[in-house]
C-alpha cells in the first residue's frame, strides 16, 4: 500500500535555522584553522627601489601582496592574480617577473624595480613620458605593468635576446625591434582597453632613441 507523504514541518524558525547553520560552518571553519596552522617566519631581505627592507614573511606571501599590502607601494596592480594579465609585472634583478605568482622569500637579496622607482625625483623615465606622449593607455589599470614590462623588454632586446618572430637567430647584436617583435615581445600584458598601437608607438619612439642617443 502506498503511503502518503506530507511535508515535515520542524517547529523552529527561519532565524533559528540560520543561527544554527552559521554556528556549524563557524565550527567547520575553526576546526580547519586549527589544522593548517600557519609555518614559521622566514627572514627576508629584498631591496625595493634603491630602499633595503628586513622583512619577516609567511613564506606564501607573494610579492604583489607584500608591495600593496604591507610596504604601501600600490602602483603594481593585481588583476587575473593567476600570472596571465600582466598587470602585476615588477622587476627582478632587471628582469620582468610577474609578482601574483612570485613568492617574497624566493626573491631574497634580489632588486625589486616598480613603477614607483623608475621616476628620478620628479622626472618621469622616458618610457613612463612616452606613453603619456603617445597616449599609450586609457582606464590606466594596465600601465604600470606596461611600462615595466617594456622597459625590461628593451633591455632584452638591447643584449640580443630573440623571440619567437625573430627572422634570424643567428643574428647576434641588439635586435631589431619591428612593430611585430614589440607586440610578440609584449604579449604578455594584456590592455582591455585596446591601446595597443600606442603601447607599440611608445616603446618604438624610447627604442629609437636610444638608438640614436
């Protein structure tokens, strides 16, 4: 015989019942607390824009949280936070390094280069004034990483550093910086807005002076 089924009907409230489940997913939370307990400290020295700083890190704190978070060095942004964006992009001993993906401690005794240090005083570094000469951005999320990137990147170019368009790998010397080399070169920071031809423009104009220079 087949039964009747009717709806079960708990005598408590909508505020009892939220109150109990916020107390068992507080006590959820607490137990997993208890059982990832934080690691030591690890003693850290990184110089950031000419300034040494004796740090004692969590070991997982990452590079883009220590220079926002805790040295009030805002300009490196945080956007996708998974390395592909670009906006996070730093400088490491001269070499551009996405700082959403880099560990601090990993980086200890190395020279830390942001878009707050490549300004002399008050004067802007020729790549910082060629793209706002070329209108090289737009909301001007992207461009801090930009410009570090690009200033890396010519760096690269300068020591022969090729990429994957260059024509001729046996060509030793500074490369040749084609419109197609800069937007290879520069692939990996990405502009929502669209101001490519002008990042492209920006960074040929400081190239051919120093070039020329």
């Amino acid at each position: 015989m087949d039964r009747e089924l009717k709806p079960f009907h708990a005598d408590i409230t909508r505020r009892e019942f939220g109150l109990v489940t916020a107390a068992v997913v507080a006590g959820t939370l607490a137990g997993v607390a208890d059982a990832q307990t934080a690691p030591a400290a690890v003693a850290c020295t990184l110089t950031i824009n000419n300034q040494r700083h004796d740090l004692s890190l969590d070991p997982r704190v990452t590079l883009l949280a220590l220079l926002r978070e805790r040295l009030n060095m805002p300009g490196t942004k945080k956007g996708c936070d998974h390395g592909q964006c670009g906006a996070c992009t730093v400088m490491a001993d001269g070499k551009r390094i996405n700082s959403c993906l880099a560990l601090a401690v990993a980086h200890d005794g190395a020279k830390i280069t942001t878009i707050e240090g490549l300004a002399a005083g008050d004067s802007l570094h020729p790549m910082q004034q060629a793209f706002a000469d070329y209108d090289g951005f737009q909301c001007g999320y992207c461009t801090p990483g930009q410009i570090c990137s690009a200033v890396a990147m010519l760096a690269e170019a300068q020591a022969g550093v090729p990429s994957f368009v260059t024509a001729n790998l046996s060509t030793t010397g500074p490369a040749n910086l084609t419109d197609d080399e800069i937007r290879e070169r520069m692939a990996g920071n990405i502009c929502r807005c669209g101001a490519y031809p002008n990042i492209v423009a920006a960074i040929k104009y400081v190239h051919s002076q120093r070039r020329t220079g």
